[in-house]
C-alpha cells in the first residue's frame, strides 16, 4: 500500500472523526479508503451505463 500525502477541510476531516468515534470506521485512513472505492465504483458504474444507452431505465 502506498502512503498519500492530502489536505482536507477541518470541517470534513471533523466529520471523519466522528465516524471513527462512533465505531462507523476502524479509524480515518480506512475512512478515507472508503470514500475512494465509492467514488471509483460510482465512477465505473457511470461508464458502464453510458456505453450502454439502451440499457437506461
């Protein structure tokens, strides 16, 4: 795994915090993976549909 360096608003890393605090994550770098992987799944499912017009509901 590779280490990554960012700068997030207090504000959101605040709310990450409290996620970790309530047992929602193990802790903020997990948090923070997660967020990614839903973003490249919601990203991915986009493509998808896009290739596929017809499919749209």
């Amino acid at each position: 795994m590779e280490r990554v360096t960012l700068r997030i608003p207090k504000q959101q890393i605040e709310e990450v915090e409290r996620m970790v605090e309530t047992g929602e994550y193990p802790n903020r770098s997990e948090a923070i993976r997660a967020a990614v992987r839903d973003m490249i799944n919601e990203e991915n499912a986009e493509r998808r549909q896009n290739k596929r017009p017809w499919a749209r509901a």
